[in-house]
C-alpha cells in the first residue's frame, strides 16, 4: 500500500486535466443512468478495497464537522459540545469544523476509528463515490483521486464505461 500512496499523487497529477475535461463533460450533460453506474462502480472497488491498509484520508486530510456530528461524538465521549469543539475542533477559512490537526486525532495505530460508531458524516460518506447526483461533487473527487486509491481507481473506470 506505501508504493500505491507515493505513486497516487503524482499519477493522480498526471489525470488531472483527462479528469477535469471528463468531469465538465459530465456536468453538462450528466448520463440518464449516471447514479446506478457510480453505486455499480463504488460498491465493485470497495468489494475489493480495505481501508484499513490505507486510512490515507484520515491521515492527510480532516473532515467537515456538522453541528449533528459535534453533538453526537461530544455525547459519545461524554462531553459537552463545547468542551467537544475546544479540545479537537477548530474553525476553518469557510467557517466550517475541522480538526485542529491531522492525521485525524481519533485514528489509532492499526489504522482503525476510535469513533467509528459516531464518526462524522463526512467520514461515513467518504470518497462520496456513491453519492446521488455525482455530477455535482466532481470538483471533491477530483481532490479525493490523489487521496484515496479506490477514488483513483473509480474514476478510472468511470471514464472507460462512459466514453464521454
């Protein structure tokens, strides 16, 4: 998996601009059976793909955290949302949550979510490759191709099953 992460940046650079005429492609003139192939394409890669031999997201980059989030993990580990937001979370450029500091602070040494149960929705959704309506989140996937190898590995597919 460490070859697959050095080679996934540069590789994913090298797509760049195929992906990003791909993806204008497909907003203007989004496919009529676009979500079904997605979950086809997503539900495949992740049959075969064990995060836990990478955890690459959470160790590069920090979700999003919805006031929902906050509550629900501040209840987990028996905090008060507020003492939740001062000890992990700070605000970001977008005024959004985000985590102070990444890797992910809640990520152990095998690689597993010690919040899994109550993980952001951010989390849960990630790369987003199933998402409905893919076609308005492929400025997001086209970041998540150098993060996420099962993201790389979609696309790449996505672009052979629909020859745009």
């Amino acid at each position: 998996m460490e070859k697959v992460l050095k080679d996934l940046g540069r590789m994913a650079r090298e797509k760049h601009a195929e992906n990003k005429k791909f993806f204008d492609k497909l907003k203007k003139k989004p496919p009529k059976n676009l979500d079904y192939v997605m979950q086809e394409l997503h539900d495949r890669e992740f049959k075969r793909t064990d995060c836990l031999t990478c955890a690459n997201c959470c160790k590069t980059t920090g979700p999003l955290f919805t006031l929902a989030d906050i509550e629900r993990i501040a209840k987990h580990l028996r905090l008060k949302p507020q003492q939740f937001i001062d000890k992990y979370l700070r605000v970001d450029e977008d005024r959004d949550y985000v985590l102070q500091s990444v890797p992910c602070t809640f990520l152990d040494a095998e690689n597993y979510c010690m919040i899994y149960e109550v993980r952001p929705k951010a989390c849960r959704e990630y790369p987003h490759t199933d998402r409905k309506k893919f076609q308005q989140i492929t400025d997001i996937t086209l970041k998540n191709v150098a993060i996420c190898p099962a993201a790389y590995n979609i696309v790449e597919e996505m672009k052979k099953k629909m020859a745009l």
